[in-house]
C-alpha cells in the first residue's frame, strides 16, 4: 500500500517504523494510544498544528498539489 495523507498513523507505523522518530520531532508523542489506530497524518498534522506538506516531506511521503 502506498502511503499518502490520508494513510493512518498505525499504517505510516507498521509500513515505515523509523517513522516515529520524525512524529516524535513534531511533538507528537502518543503514537500507541488508541486515536492514533484511526487518526489520518492529515488529521494529525491538523490537530497538531503541522503544516502537512512540511510533515509529508520529513516523512517521505509525496506532498499534495
């Protein structure tokens, strides 16, 4: 599966493990609790007040147009 941002946390995590110390760098610190399991990058960048494409890049994952 290709990840994009609407890929969930949990996803991002089984496919990219290394993937945590990025989140981590974003303060994002809660990466197992359960909202995680649902919650999109997109989502997650928006709660944390990320700019997603700036979170999609240290990720990764192609930015959106």
């Amino acid at each position: 599966m290709t990840l994009s941002a609407d890929s969930t946390i949990a996803e991002l995590l089984r496919q990219k493990p290394e993937s945590a110390q990025v989140l981590f760098q974003f303060g994002m610190g809660c990466l197992g609790c359960a909202i995680a399991n649902n919650e999109t990058i997109r989502e997650a960048a928006q709660v944390h007040g990320i700019p997603l494409n700036e979170m999609l890049a240290a990720l990764g994952i192609p930015e959106e147009a």
